[in-house]
C-alpha cells in the first residue's frame, strides 16, 4: 500500500461529476483527496505519482447477483427456458459435479475474468462459501457471499437445517472481514418454503447482514406463487414480513404496480440482470419505472452459466438498450443513470454506500483506469458515453481493490494466470468424461 496519487485525463466520480485532467490520492486503502492534476501535484508533489495520461479513471463496478463459480458450466445448457434448464439441467448436473475442489478450480477463473472487466466487489450465491471466502481473500477482491438455501438437498448439504447452521458460522467468522461480507441466500419464493424463508429473514436480522434472493424471474414463476398463496412473489414475501432494506432481490421482472409500490415502501433494492433474462427469455424488467420511483436499482451478470460471460460493461450496454427498445424511448436508462447502477447503486444495495461507490474523499479505494488509446474511443466528448456505449473490458488496465493493484496492464497479480487456466482445463475435462460430452 502507501501513498500515491494517480492521475489521467478523466477522473469520474460519480454519476454526477467527472473531472478533466484529474488525480487521486491514495493512502493504504484510503481516497484522500480527488481533484485537477495540477493543484494535487503542486500539493502533494513529494508523494510518487503515477500517469496514466490519456486513460478515464472510476469507481470500481459491483456486480450484485452471480453464481461465480458456475464459469465452470459455460455453454453446457445454452437455448433454454429457465425452468428447464434449471430443473433437468443445473441442479442436477450441480449435485453431480459441485465440490469443494470444483469452487477451488473454478472460481479463481470468475475472479479474473471479473477483474478484466473492472468488477472490484461481487455478490455471490452458491456453494461451499467458507471455501470461496478464502479464495476472494487470497486475490485481494471484495465480496458478499451467501451459501445456496433451498428446501432439498444441496452439493454442500443434505437439508436446509444444515445450511443455516452453517450461514450462521460463516457470518460470525465473516462479519467484520475487510474484502468478504457474509450474507444469507434463500434461493427463491418457489423453492423455499415459508418456514425457510423466515428462518433466513431471522438470521440475517439477528447479524444485521444482506438478504440474497431471486424474485419475480418468470411469467412461471409469477403464476406459480399466485397459484400456490394468491399474491405476486413481491405481495407474499412482503405480507410474511421478508422485505427491507437489507434484501437485493435478483431479477424482479415480472411485477403490478402494487408490486413495484412495495417495492419502494419495503425499500427492497432490486439487482437488474438483463443479459441473463435475455437469454433465458424471462423478459426485460421495468428499470425505468423502479428508478422513476425512486428504487434503487443496481447491475447483476448472474452466473456464466446463463449470461455466459461477467463482462460488466457489455452488461451496462445491454441494460441501457433493453430500456431503450422496452419502452420505445431513446432517452430511458441514460449512460450516467446506467453506470450509477453499476457503482453507486450496487454499494447501497450492499450497505457500504458510504464506503464504496465513488471516488471520494474518505471512500475505499476501489478504482478501475480504463485505456481512452484505442480507435473505438477516439474522438471522446462525454466519459459517460463512452464507458458506457464504446468500451470494451478488454480497455480496462489496471484495477485496484482496498488500495491494492489486483491487475496491472492487464495482468493479474495476485492470480496465477497459468495455474488458473490449468486448472480449468483439468476440470473441464473432469466434466466432459462425467456427463458424456
């Protein structure tokens, strides 16, 4: 760590600010100060500066829905509806496949591809956390990890009793860790009873720690729940007490109006996942709407699964375009409302909006540079526009997490990039032999 100041032509702020020709200065993990390149540098000209000239610094993005080590199952189950490729493909193909050393082979390649793309804090439901926790902190990322909740049988547990005892030993471990953020993770209203869901709204509410679930994802599912109890998936879980501030409900695309009205009262943060809907033809949510009101919104890759990369800024793409065509006006989800999301957005849906979320004085330093050298960049009149509308992951440069440079002209550094694709390769060909492929 230490002291230094970094400077490129554009630093971003926010949502609402950028400066032109700006610098950063960065104590340990620390923003100490942010503003013009040349009042920093005549302040703090004794400090070591890095330029990284004709590049746009900003906060680090967060991802607030994925399953990550899923990057394993990439292209095994393409082109179909979610509940078909949920029910006769993922969760069995998951009992099968998902160990612990699957999680030790498999996620340290999401985290590099989530670092290539300026992914600085994930939020993760899956399996074996303990063993994911361990990995985040050994590559120096952030993140908020809940283990899967369902009412049967998981690859790490038998029954959801055995789950909760473990989320509840996890978040005491967890609670007050730098990078990891325990969380509980029922895994949707279809899947887990009301007995379920409640244990898991006491738990969380007993250690003061986030709420991971996938709500109102299908036309299905928003039939299945009215069927079963006579409410939308969002009238049911607010009349049994489950919604608050705390909970980032995945997806949330099939909602009334009375929906999105306890939305709003609950303050329930919604995580947009727009590629992932695409593909699996859920359908677009209203984002336009939730924002109108006032909800906050924030950005989700879901797993490679599904999606099938963690590119973050094809995803803020995509979710602006989705708007855009959804409501037949040009001006919905504009760049600056769509990379609030990305940042912002996903720091308060987590809780840590004071901390993280812009490159403020006082703020952790979770920054990305992105590289402005390259002919899909060139002329640039609005940073907005073009980190959301013309870059590529692959601009991205260098990444920083709790003041540390995790990737440095785009090389990892606390990964080992062969033992990574090693790695993968072994697991592949592990997956290949077991399903007949």
């Amino acid at each position: 760590m230490g002291t230094y100041l970094l400077s490129a032509r554009y630093i971003i702020i926010n949502a609402k600010k950028f400066i032109r020709d700006g610098a950063i200065l960065v104590k340990d993990n620390i923003i100490l100060d942010v503003g013009e390149k040349k009042l920093l540098k005549n302040k703090y000209g004794n400090q070591p500066c890095i330029d990284f000239k004709d590049s746009l610094i900003a906060p680090g993005f967060i991802n607030t829905h994925t399953h990550a080590a899923m990057v394993a199952m990439r292209g095994l189950a393409d082109d179909l509806p979610l509940k078909t490729w949920l029910e006769n493909f993922i969760w069995p193909v998951e009992l099968k496949l998902v160990t612990r050393d699957f999680i030790k082979k498999s996620l340290p390649l999401a985290i590099y591809e989530m670092l290539a793309s300026g992914i600085t804090t994930f939020v993760d439901m899956y399996f074996f956390q303990d063993t994911a926790a361990q990995i985040v902190k050994d590559a120096g990322i952030r993140a908020v990890l809940g283990e899967g909740l369902i009412d049967f049988k998981t690859p790490a547990f038998d029954n959801p009793e055995e789950a909760l005892n473990f989320t509840e030993s996890f978040i005491k471990e967890y609670r007050r860790d730098p990078l990891v953020i325990p969380a509980v993770a029922p895994h949707a209203p279809y899947s887990c009873s009301k007995e379920l869901l409640l244990k898991a709204k006491a738990l969380a509410d007993r250690y003061d720690v986030p709420v991971l679930i996938h709500v109102a994802e299908t036309k299905w599912e928003f039939e299945e729940i009215k069927n079963r109890y006579g409410d939308t998936p969002f009238t049911y879980l607010h009349k049994i007490g489950f919604l608050d501030n705390k909970v980032i409900s995945a997806h949330s695309v099939w909602v009334s109006e009375e929906d999105m009205d306890i939305i709003l009262r609950d303050k329930v943060n919604i995580s947009h996942n727009p590629e992932s809907n695409a593909k699996l033809s859920s359908g677009i949510a209203p984002i336009a709407e939730y924002l109108q009101r006032g909800i906050n919104v924030s950005l989700g890759t879901d797993g490679a699964a599904s999606n099938n990369n963690l590119d973050f800024i094809e995803e803020m793409r995509t979710a602006s375009f989705l708007q855009k065509i959804k409501y037949m006006d040009p001006v919905k989800l504009s760049a600056k409302e769509v990379f609030h999301m990305a940042t912002q957005g996903g720091a308060d849906a987590i809780g840590l909006g004071d901390k993280l979320g812009s490159l403020e004085k006082g703020k952790l330093a979770d920054l990305i540079v992105l590289n402005l050298d390259s002919p899909h960049l060139k002329p640039v009149y609005d940073p907005y526009s073009h980190l959301v509308y013309s870059a590529r992951a692959s601009d991205i440069t260098h990444v920083i997490v709790n003041g540390e440079f995790l990737l440095k002209d785009g090389t990892p550094t606390t990964l080992d990039r062969e033992r990574i694709f090693s790695d993968i390769k072994e697991l592949e060909q592990e997956i290949i032999k077991e399903l007949n492929l």
